[in-house]
C-alpha cells in the first residue's frame, strides 16, 4: 500500500511571460513504513516539492494521493521538519513539544498527556534540557526539539527538509545516528530531502536523484541494499556501497554537466609583479633554503593559543607544530572545537600568537599582510560593489606600480577563471551564494599571495555546488600553486584538494594527530577520485580517525598507529589483487 504518491504533478510560479516551471511531472510512489531520500541542486525545487506532500501548496496539474485520497490540506498525520527550526523563542523545550504533542493528546489525562511528551524529550535525548529556552541550544539541539515536535504528532508520514544541512559535521553524523534509531523504532514512512549523497545512503531504503531547475524532476532511482543498522565507517569497505555511491555522484555530475560554464581560456593574466614578492629575503634564510629548510616554507614552532577565561586561561591549540613545503597544499581536519580555524587564524595574523612561532617564507608572523590571502566560510563582499570592483579592492593595494589596464586585465582573468566572465559587473548582492563565492575565490589568487588560506570555503553550499568550485578551486591552483592551507570538515574534500591531511585531535590544548600523505596524482578530478584503488583506503583513514576522537576521546598514539597501518594494509592488498589480475591477463596473452 502507498502512502504517499504524487502522479504527473507540475507547478509554476509566476503568470505568462513570467511564469516559471518549478516541477514538471513528478512521479513518486513511498509505500508505507519506507525510507526515501531525494537529493539534489539548491534551488531545484525539493522545498516546493515538500511542500506538496506536505498540503501546505496545490499543483497546478496531476494530484498528491494520501492513503490513496487527494491531499487538499494539512494533515496532522503528516509531520514536516524543515531545515530552519521554527521554535517559539520564549517557550522553554518541553513546552515548544506540547505545542503539537497536546493536539495528538486530547482525551488522554493529564498524566498521559505528560508521559506521551516525557517519552519524545527522551528519545531526542533532551531529557537534560527540557527547561531551557530555544536561545540556549545549540543549533543541533534546536533541531532535536524540532524532531521531536514533529514526531510527537505520531504522524503516519514524516516529511524532512533538508534538516541537517546547516550543522557542523560532528552534531550532523550523531543526529543522522539517532534519526536512524528513532525510524527503527517509530517505523514511521519518511520523506528526506538532502544535499548529502553519504547521509542518503546511510539513512535511505531509496535514493532519487532530482534534476535542476527549471522544470525539475526526478531521475531514475537507486535502492539501497545495505543491513541496517549502517555505521558509516563499516560500510566504506562495504563494494555495493562503494558501488552504489559512485553510481549516484555520477548521476549527479552528469546531471550538472549541462550548465554552462563561462571558463574563457583565451585570457592570459599579465606578468605583473605583487608588492608580496618583491622584498628582499634575508640571506641567511637563503642559505638555510638550499638546505633542510626548504622543505620549511610554512612553519608552526610548539605554536599556542591560550584565551582568558572566568575560571582562568584556556589553551585551545597547544605545542602545534607542522611544516609546509613551497606549493604544498594542506587540509586540516577534526571535530567541531578542535582549533582548525584558530590555527588558521594565527598564520593569517587575525590573532596573536601566545606561545610558540609562525614563520612565512623566512619571516615570523606577527599581523595580517598583503602575503596571505583568506577566503571564509562566508565570502564577506561589499553587497554595493559589483563582483568586478570586490576583487579590485585588493588588486588596486597589492600592484601599486601595475597601469590600469593591467589591473583589469588581472581582475577579469581571474573572475574568468572562476566562471564569472559573464558576471563581472553584477552587484555582489545579486549573485547566489556560490557566485559570491567565486568571487572569494578569485579575489583571493588575484592577490598572488605566498599563502593562500581558506576556512571552510564551501561549508555552506548544497553538495553541487560544493563540487563545482572544488573543481575551479584545483584548476586555478594548478595554475598557480601556491601554498594553501584549507581547513575542511568534509572527509572527501580533504582527500580530493590535498598533498597532505593534517588530523587534529580534540581541543582544548589541540595538537596535530595524525599526518595522511595523500599520494594520489595530479591533476584530479572527482570522477578519477571514485575509481581510484587507494581512495577508499585514505577515506577509511579519516573516518576511523574522527571516530577514534569522537565525544571528546583522546586515543594515545598506538590507536593513531594502528588506523595508518590498517590504511597502508588495505592499500597493499589492492595492489597485490590488481598485480594477480594483470598477470592471469598476459598468461592468457601468452
């Protein structure tokens, strides 16, 4: 029996030559008690297709059938989450529940009524914050109370919208754990949508790749044939969801491939010179460089961050220390808290150094200077100034002596490169969130900066968009190699950037883990990453670090040992596999 299904709807917004197609003949069965994940393009139209299930919207042609009658209304037995929490800020977690829990309670007594609210603070695991107000959660327990609202209804049909997305990835991996127990144990019929291609296999019997606006649809589907319950480390090593994952992030690239991309080859960046590259290195270092210091471009000397605290000083990152080749690319990685940003911090000289060193190229840092150029979580542009006059604000400092036209022509390189030729004289206010970005991008390596600094530089975009400027991000810095440092809390995005992944292990007093070599070659592409032997292997490593560190452990160096060998086992084993079949290969030839 279907409990949910949609047949040939389409909707449009907007009336005649403004009307815009936002869904066009969508066709969608859930059976009841069935996990189902759509993934997809920001701002292809899974809200709105939400919303339909949801009867909070009508379609223009086609119908939404709920056990098998036409949905015209809201129903309490269909529960929606969305991706913001929509809490009432003045009511405390418990009341914040009883608002939708009292509506599924009417006849029960009072006692009843507190047991029924008693048991969905509990399965959230809420049952310590139940008098706390909205402002003093966190945004991953914000959404545990919108969960638990949602389920307190006891609704036939859950609807989920996105409602992971904007948490860190720490509080999102235990939230997908424990929407994963509470669906074992509500049995409930759910509706995911995601941007997460790993949190749709983890928690979907189905996923349905939509298509991009406009006119979207949904694709072919994909079952998940994986046991529950899905640990996310175990099945890494698991073929079909090795297989099951390529197959669908291809779908999904094939999908994008479409989409023009203005990336204009025929402009050539003019060979003008930074004020960043034309001081005078002292000749001691120059001696030092033609020795082991070479390999000593970036360097973090027992480095430490120590912040005044009421109950005294607290050293967030202590005895950090790490060296940098010239045109090495890093990532930093570890849990939320650990001190990737604070390390960043220190090296861009957006905040004092309290112990320790940070030397650049031969000189300690000690502020912020035109060598370093940082791109932020968020890309912080002028909202007045056209994506042309937000890269200028830093060319015009960094070549003084450059003519005019060379300045532009080094602003329209870059913004070219990005894939913003067509864009250079829109105000940054009217670009989407990976546009401004871009612009990020290219104001960055514009500056020709000998260190390149980004602090989760695509945390806030769908899984896309992330992958797109992924791609412009590696084919600029092909281009220029310069010294980067990224911190990352994406597994996969610190595989497919780095020479080198730094694992951090947990603050406070932050040190470097674990150091990965990431000996895969260049240049990569996603599509060469999926079919890579070893990549499974170096994925396996991080996983199994950020688990050995998960909920504030401190594993001691044996542990950190042990996941490297596991790495090193795993990746020899291919070989060998790979070696035996290219010899049973040239015995058949022979």
């Amino acid at each position: 029996m279907n409990s949910l299904e949609l047949s040939d709807v389409s909707l449009s917004f907007g009336k005649g030559d403004k009307s815009l197609d936002v869904l066009s003949k969508v066709n969608l069965k859930v059976k009841k008690g069935e996990f189902v994940a759509v993934i997809g393009f920001s701002g292809a139209g899974k809200t709105t297709l939400i919303s339909l299930l949801a009867g909070l919207r009508k379609a223009d042609t086609g119908a939404v059938l709920f056990n098998n009658s036409e949905l015209t209304e809201p129903s309490q037995d269909i529960g929606v989450v969305f991706q913001s929490y929509s809490l009432m800020p003045w009511l405390n977690v418990e009341q914040n529940i009883a608002l939708a829990a009292n509506l599924k309670c009417k006849g029960m007594t009072a006692t009843q009524r507190k047991e029924h609210i008693d048991y969905y603070i509990d399965l959230v695991g809420l049952s310590h914050a139940r008098d706390r107000k909205p402002a003093e959660l966190s945004g991953g327990m914000r959404q545990r109370v919108a969960l638990a609202r949602a389920l307190s209804l006891k609704p036939d049909v859950l609807l989920l919208d996105e409602p992971l997305s904007a948490l860190d990835a720490l509080t999102r991996s235990r939230l997908q754990d424990e929407l994963s127990n509470i669906c074992e144990k509500e049995n409930s019929t759910i509706v995911l949508i995601t941007n997460d291609v790993d949190e749709a296999i983890l928690l979907a019997d189905r996923v349905i790749p939509m298509t991009p606006a406009p006119a979207a649809t949904l694709d072919k589907e994909f079952d998940v044939d994986l046991a529950r319950p899905r640990n996310r480390v175990e099945i890494n090593s698991d073929k079909r969801f090795i297989d099951l994952r390529t197959s669908i992030i291809k779908t999904l690239m094939e999908m994008n491939s479409d989409k023009k991309n203005d990336n204009d080859t025929s402009l050539v960046a003019p060979k003008v010179v930074p004020i960043t590259q034309t001081g005078r290195v002292p000749n001691a270092v120059v001696q030092a460089g033609k020795g082991p210091a070479l390999n000593k471009y970036v360097e973090f000397s027992q480095a430490e961050k120590i912040y005044p605290t009421p109950k005294g000083p607290l050293s967030v990152v202590q005895d950090f220390n790490l060296n940098l080749h010239k045109g090495e690319f890093v990532t930093l990685i570890g849990h939320s808290g650990c001190g990737k940003s604070t390390v960043l911090s220190m090296v861009a000289g957006l905040t004092d150094i309290s112990k320790g060193a940070v030397v650049l190229d031969g000189k300690h840092v000690t502020s912020t200077g035109p060598d370093r150029a940082v791109v932020f979580q968020s890309p912080s542009l002028m909202p007045w100034l056209t994506a042309y006059e937000n890269v200028a604000l830093g060319v015009d400092k960094v070549y003084p002596h450059a003519s005019k036209a060379e300045r532009r022509d080094v602003i329209c390189y870059y913004l070219s490169r990005v894939g913003l030729g067509d864009s250079i004289n829109r105000l940054a206010s009217e670009l989407s969130n990976g546009m401004r970005q871009r612009v990020g991008i290219a104001r960055a390596f514009a500056l020709s900066p000998k260190l390149l600094l980004l602090d989760e530089p695509f945390g806030m975009l769908d899984s896309v968009t992330r992958w797109e400027l992924q791609d412009v991000l590696m084919e600029v810095w092909e281009r220029t190699k310069v010294t980067t440092i990224c911190v990352t809390h994406d597994v996969d995005e610190a595989i497919l950037l780095a020479d080198r992944v730094v694992m951090m292990s947990n603050g406070p007093k932050a040190r470097v883990g674990n150091l990965m070599k990431v000996n895969l070659e260049r240049p990569r592409s996603r599509e060469m990453l999926l079919s890579h032997p070893d990549y499974y292997a170096l994925r396996e490593e991080l996983l199994d670090f950020l688990e050995a560190y998960e909920g504030g452990a401190n594993p001691d160096q044996s542990v950190l040992d042990a996941i490297a060998k596991k790495r090193q086992v795993r990746i020899d084993a291919q070989a060998a596999t790979s070696n035996d079949s290219n010899f049973d290969v040239c015995e058949k030839v022979i």
